[in-house]
C-alpha cells in the first residue's frame, strides 16, 4: 500500500508503541485519528505531534476500547472527519493480572471488535477502498510467560484470531490484509505496571524474576515497532503473518508449517 494521503486509525496512540506507529505513519503521509482512554496524555500526543506535522493531519478521539459503543463512535468520527479509512492498528492493551478480566477485555475482545469493525468500513463488499489491519500482540503471544498467565492468554488470542481473520478475508475477498506484530519488550510505560500490587495481584512477588526476563531480553525502542508496522504496511503480499521484533533478530518474520486447509485455494 502506498501510504501517502491514506487514513490511519491508532488505538492506544497516546504513548508507547501507539505514539510511535502514529508519528511514523504521519511521516509517510498519512492523516491519523489518535484513540485513547487518557485524555489528558491523548491531547498532549496531539499537541507535540502538532508541532511536527500539520494539525490537520490528526485528530485524536478519547475512547475506552472496551467499550462497544465508544470505539464505534470513535470509527465513525474518524471516517467522517477524513472522509476514509484505510489502516487500523489495534495495540491498546495493558498488564493486569489482578483484574485480569480486563486484561482479556482490552487485549484480546477490543482487538476482535476493533477488527470487525475495521472490516465493515474498508472490505470492498461494504463499498470500501480495501485496507489493512495490524494487530498489535506480543512475543507472549508464541511461548508461555510465567507470572502474567492471562496477559500471555489474551496475546495467544490476539494471534490465532488475526491468522483466521486473515483467511476470511482473503477468501472473502475483502482486500484487507490483517496481520500482527509481536515485539519483545519494549521501553515504554506498559512495563512499570509488573512493579504494581494494583496490576500483578498474586503475582508480585515474582516482580524481581519478570526483571530478570527482560534483562535477558532487552529492551527495543518503540520506533523499532512503528519501522514493522511501515514494512507490513507497505508490502501488500502479506497477510495472516505474525512478524517478531526481538534484540537480538531485529524484525522477522515467525515462520510455520502449511496450514491445513486453505479455504481459498479451492
Ligand atoms: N512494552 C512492551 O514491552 C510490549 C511488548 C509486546 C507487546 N506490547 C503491546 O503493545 C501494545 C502497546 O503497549 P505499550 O507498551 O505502548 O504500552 P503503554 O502502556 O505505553 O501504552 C498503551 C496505551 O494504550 C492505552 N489504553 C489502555 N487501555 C485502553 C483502553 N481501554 N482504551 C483505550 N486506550 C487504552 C493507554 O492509555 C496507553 O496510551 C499493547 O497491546 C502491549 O500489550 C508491549
């Protein structure tokens, strides 16, 4: 896909990752609708990329992902305000594993909605231009995590929806490519929650062990995510592929056997 003039939807665009994937698709020439649930941190995002990029080109839209009613209102905002829409990146999530039925509300159910409703406005059947869709997920979505059971569950969710979506939509030709990231850790603010009783519940006191694991990984830069993003964007061959972005491979792809059944190739 050729980014120039096309419209982005970020979920989670007020730091972090999100942040990251807005400016980069700002400097391809996108124009983005930023979604939030914090307000305050959504605004200030706005106001310092107001500073690089015209004002015109995003618009940012508090919205609470998990709920139904919010995110449809945010689509429909952002579809009406730039009269299109052609990407959406669902990467909001958190860490929380006391609470942990709003891990899997805003990981995994938000993601699955996000991506449906992504599709009603893009596959060509409804009228739309055709798109795509990155699932933001995790290395936590390919192997088990221990201490953060339910994020790592809502990460598996994330990949084994998107990968059957994906076949959906090319057997429905629906021209949406939906595909997924799964970095590392990332230095952003998600990781100060696994010192929080608040988010870690029971599993608090493994807080030194989790420390361990991410020194072991290392941390990636958030643009390093934004830069995957562009790739998969870009290159309109792909579509159902988990790519990975760890320190010591860089961004690549996770590679498996065939699948099974392949609905379109009947
Ligand atoms: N940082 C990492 O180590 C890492 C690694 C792999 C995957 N991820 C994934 O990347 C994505 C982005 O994480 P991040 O590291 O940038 O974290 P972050 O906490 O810095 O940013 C997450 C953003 O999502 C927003 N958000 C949270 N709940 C929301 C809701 N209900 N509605 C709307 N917005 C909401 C937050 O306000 C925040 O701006 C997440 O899905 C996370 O699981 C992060």
């Amino acid at each position: 896909m050729h980014l120039k003039d096309k419209v982005a939807l970020v979920t989670g665009a007020a730091q972090g990752i999100g942040n990251a994937c807005a400016h980069a698709l700002l400097e391809k020439g996108c124009k983005v609708g930023l979604v939030d649930n914090n307000a305050e941190v959504g605004r200030e995002s706005k106001n310092n990329l107001d500073k690089q990029f015209d004002t015109q080109r995003t618009i940012f839209i508090p919205c609470d992902v998990s709920h139904e009613e919010q995110l449809k209102d945010a689509f429909k905002k952002i579809f009406e305000h730039f009269g299109r829409l052609d990407i959406v990146v669902n990467n909001a999530g958190v860490n929380n594993e006391k609470n942990w039925e709003v891990t899997v509300q805003i990981n995994l159910i938000s993601v699955i909605r996000g991506t449906y409703i992504g599709l009603d406005y893009m596959k060509t059947e409804n009228g739309g231009n055709g798109g795509a869709i990155v699932n933001i997920a995790s290395l936590a979505g390919l192997m088990p995590v221990p201490f953060q059971p339910v994020y790592c569950a809502s990460k598996h969710g994330v990949i084994g929806f998107t990968r059957s979506v994906a076949m959906v939509s090319k057997a429905g030709k629906y021209d949406v490519r939906i595909n997924t990231i799964c970095p590392s850790f990332v230095n952003t603010p998600i990781l100060q929650s696994i010192e929080k009783e608040e988010n870690m519940g029971q599993y608090l006191t493994y807080k030194e062990q989790l420390k361990d694991m991410i020194n072991h990984y290392g941390l990636l830069p958030p643009p390093l995510i934004a830069e995957g993003l562009i790739k998969i964007l870009e290159d309109d061959t792909l579509n159902g592929e988990v790519m990975k972005i760890t320190t010591n491979q860089g961004i690549h792809f996770h590679e498996y056997g065939p699948s099974p059944f392949q609905p379109d190739k009947k």
